[in-house]
C-alpha cells in the first residue's frame, strides 16, 4: 500500500462526520452557534451582548446588530495592542491583511488560535478528505504540493501582534511536519517580492515529485509559466510526471481553465475550488462534476444571509442558514471563533442545493455593476466571458468592468477592460458573443439593453500584456492573495489601468 493510502484510512471517520451535512444542517449550525457564544460570554464583547443570557437563535439576532470592519475596528486596533479578552477570549496574535473594497486602506482580521485550528486548517484537513474520498486511486502524498502563499507585513506589528498575508500565516503555524510534503521552502515561501518569490519557487520546485498545487489560478500560472521557461517542456507532466489535482481559490476558476488544461493535458489531473478567505475558511468542492461547494456546517463559523434585493434598505431581513432559497443572491454574515461578530464578508452566494447546502460565489457586495438597474454581478461575468472564449476560441488572463455614464453622444454603456492571452481575431464579434450571453443570463440586463434605450451595447477595450499586474505591483499588492477588482460601479479602478495602458 503507498503513503497515500495509509494515510486515506485516516479520513474515514470524517467521511462519516460530513453525511450529516445531508440532513443535520440546520442542527450542526445551532450548536455551533451555541458553543461560539458560550466560549466568549464572558469577553468584553459577549457581556456587552448578554451572551450569557443568549439561549437561541433568536436572542442572538435581537441582541447583536450587524457589523462591518469599521464598526469592529476599533476593538481590533485595541487587540493588536495587545489586549485580551475583547471579541474572543484570550489574546490574539496574528492578523490577516486584507484590502478593503472601496479604498486602499488596509483591514486586519484577527486569526485566534481557534481560528486557525477549527476554521482554517479544519478547512484545509476537509479539502484533502474530499479530494481522496473522491479519488481513490490518488497518490497525492507519495509526493509533494507547491503551495503558493503570501508573505508577512512587518511594517504592520505592533508588539502585541503580527501581520501577514492569510497564507503566510497559515505557512508559519502549520505543524513542521507538513513542510517535508511541501514546496518551496518556508524562507522562499514567505518572500514578500513576488517577482523574486516566483522565479525561486520555480527553481526550487522544477527537480522534486510535485503531485498537487494549491494556491490562487492567476499567480500560480505564472509561477508554473516560470516552470516551463526553465524546464523547454511544452506540457507540465513532462516537468511532473505524477501532477494529479490543483486545489484553487481566490479568484474565479472559469477565466483559466482553458489556459490550464492546454498547460496540463493529463487525463489524470483534477481542478478542486475552495473557498478560503481572511475572514475564514466556509467551503469545498465536494463533487468534481458539480462547480457549486459544499458549505462547511460544523467548523468555528455560524452564517446569515442577507437577500442582496434587500441589502440598501435600513431593516433588511436576515436568515439564519435554514432560511435561505435556492437560486436567490444574498450577502453572507458570519460570526466565528476569531472575534468576529454578526460580520458582513463583503461576498455574495447563491444556494444551488439546501440538502446539503451547496452553493456558488455570486460576486461581493460591492463588486457588481448597478448604475442603470441592470444588477450585472460577478457570476454573470465570468460565464459571460467564459462564453465568448469558447465561441471565438481567446483566452483571458484579466479583466474588469465599470460603467460610461455617458459618452460624447449622450449614450451610457459597459466598459470592460480586458487583458488576453489570446486575443480573438473579430473583438467585436467576442464583445457580441458576450453582450447576448449577459442578456441570457440577467434579465435585468436584458431589459436596459433592449432596444439599446437605457444602456448601449458594451464597449471592449484591450489590455496591453502585464497592465493588471503592472497597476498591482505600483499598489504593492502583486502576488499572495491580490486580485483585480472584477465589476464596480465606480470608474476609479479602471480609469487607474486605463492611465497605464
């Protein structure tokens, strides 16, 4: 028997444990909302919020409102000075650094020991489980995975507390033990210049026995493009020849697949989303030939849902998770065992499946394009640019789109901003091909172009190679977890790229 299937038996009892997410939905997420809340009674936050006095559900949604960073903030500023027992008990350590959304300021989400061990590496432990659940015949451990992580901020630490990106957290506590099944080294791995970090990965990766990779899809293809530079290989099998899945988050898989499955031609390899934020680590995908996640039920997390339909009035309803519909977009609200408390994520989802609760990520709350009603969100995007790829044959390394409120001709329209790695030959027969594929898939959309009355066909302008990393790199955000902001309504972002183009 190989290592790997030694180390398969393991996961049984687990298998065992997750069937209950068939049924026991709603059961899991009581208690563990119940034992949240029970551990941080006696926190400052908790007294504040009478969690000793909480019995249900229902006492805890009248007793706590909704939360965004800045209403925490002032709390966590005082944890990373060194306080304890604020939102959850005990001191925290680690911060992860996460942009915000709508300004360069930086957020700081608290990362508890708790955190780490039943959010985040549960999340990692389960994604595993899955995959070898799934793939019996898999050697995944009788080599090693490149995992491409962030790096840490020092210019950020507080005596009381230190900052990095979520992954260089991750990197840093993890057992050593796992570092023997690991590359690159943790010193590379937690170099801050990606450029540097990539060419070393790389170097250190190209002669070892690589069978998974894990990371975010935009970085680690350039750092697998590094790859083949240095190898003259035309397919990453002949680099590593027992390559068997990718494990990918971040960013939408959608845009890349092609550009992967041209890179990676092994009937063998696989493509596992995962959905690990800052905030925590909320799903997996459990079933290869479904793109929808499972929701993870009995980690340190308790979710709401706000239907985003609701989300601008000033009592919008929130659900609980036995609440939700299928197929309605809602904002997600956690509470977790990092302090953070009836807190709006800033992403969207739509439930696919409540038995078990199966769901994709829709786009964010503040990623999305509205300024004529149109209500065009992320999802719509990608497979409407997935769409066009097929159909005219191009390949998209990044985009982003924001509104003309109107041009010199008194015309409003979609401006997307797209850098390819294959152009198509005829851009306006992809930008077409895209507009009609939008219709189909939003009717709201559809209804603003009708008849091009209240919203113009859209406008497609090509990227020059290297303007979305360039314009990350000048915000020293290039590399780690960064990603390009997809669709806004506002056109600072891509007037930004627009000035370097």
């Amino acid at each position: 028997m190989s290592f790997t299937g030694i180390v398969r038996n393991l996961f049984a009892s687990r298998w065992r444990e997750l069937e209950k997410y068939n049924n026991q939905g709603e059961q899991l997420q009581r208690e563990v909302l119940a034992r949240l809340v029970s551990k941080a009674k006696d926190t400052e936050y908790g007294r504040k919020h009478l969690f000793a006095a909480t019995k249900n559900y229902d006492d805890f949604a009248r007793n706590n409102s909704i939360n965004t960073y800045e209403e925490l903030k002032e709390d966590i500023d005082r944890m990373r000075q060194g306080e304890i027992d604020v939102l959850w008990p005990g001191r925290v350590k680690w911060y992860a650094k996460s942009s915000g959304t709508t300004n360069d300021k930086s957020k700081f989400i608290p990362v508890s020991p708790d955190g780490l061990k039943r959010l985040h590496y549960k999340g990692a432990t389960d994604t595993v489980a899955l995959y070898l659940r799934n793939n019996p015949q898999s050697r995944l451990f009788d080599g090693k995975g490149l995992i491409l992580g962030g790096s840490h901020a020092p210019n950020y630490n507080l005596p009381g507390s230190l900052v990095g990106d979520l992954s260089a957290i991750l990197i840093e506590n993890i057992n050593p033990v796992v570092n023997l099944a690991r590359v690159p080294s943790k010193k590379t791995a937690l170099l801050s210049d990606f450029e540097i970090k990539r060419d070393r990965i790389a170097h250190e990766a190209l002669n070892k026995n690589v069978t998974n990779l894990s990371g975010v899809p935009s970085w680690m293809l350039s750092v697998l493009n590094r790859v083949m530079e240095l190898s003259g290989k035309q397919h990453l099998e002949e680099v590593w020849p027992n390559i068997e899945v990718f494990f990918h988050g971040g960013v939408a898989f959608t845009p890349y697949r092609e550009q992967y499955e041209r890179l990676i031609t092994s009937p063998r390899m696989h493509y596992m989303e995962t959905y690990n934020a800052s905030e925590g680590f909320f799903g997996n995908q459990d079933d290869p030939n479904d793109r929808s996640m499972l929701l993870m039920l009995d980690y340190d997390v308790f979710y709401e849902f706000i239907p985003m339909d609701e989300f601008d009035k000033e009592n919008p309803s929130i659900v609980p998770l036995w609440g939700v519909e299928k197929g309605k977009n809602y904002a997600m609200v956690i509470s977790t065992s990092c302090g953070l408390w009836r807190y709006m994520i800033g992403d969207t989802v739509q439930f696919t499946s409540t038995n078990p609760y199966k769901f994709i990520i829709s786009g964010r709350t503040k990623s999305f394009i509205n300024a004529f009603g149109e209500e065009l969100i992320v999802d719509n995007a990608e497979k409407g640019l997935a769409y066009a790829c097929e159909k005219t044959g191009a390949q998209i390394l990044d985009y982003t789109a924001a509104p003309i409120f109107m041009d010199q001709n008194a015309k409003c329209r979609h401006q997307w901003l797209i850098e390819f790695a294959k152009q198509p030959d005829d851009v306006e027969m992809f930008a077409n091909i895209l507009d009609r594929k939008l219709q189909e898939l939003n009717s709201d959309y559809e209804a603003k172009r009708y008849k091009d009355i209240t919203l113009q066909h859209l406008q497609i302008v090509i990227a020059r190679q290297g303007l979305f990393n360039d314009w990350l790199k000048a915000k020293g955000k290039l590399g780690g977890q960064h990603k390009v902001p997809r669709l806004s309504n506002s056109r600072s972002t891509i007037e930004q790229l627009l000035a370097m183009n």
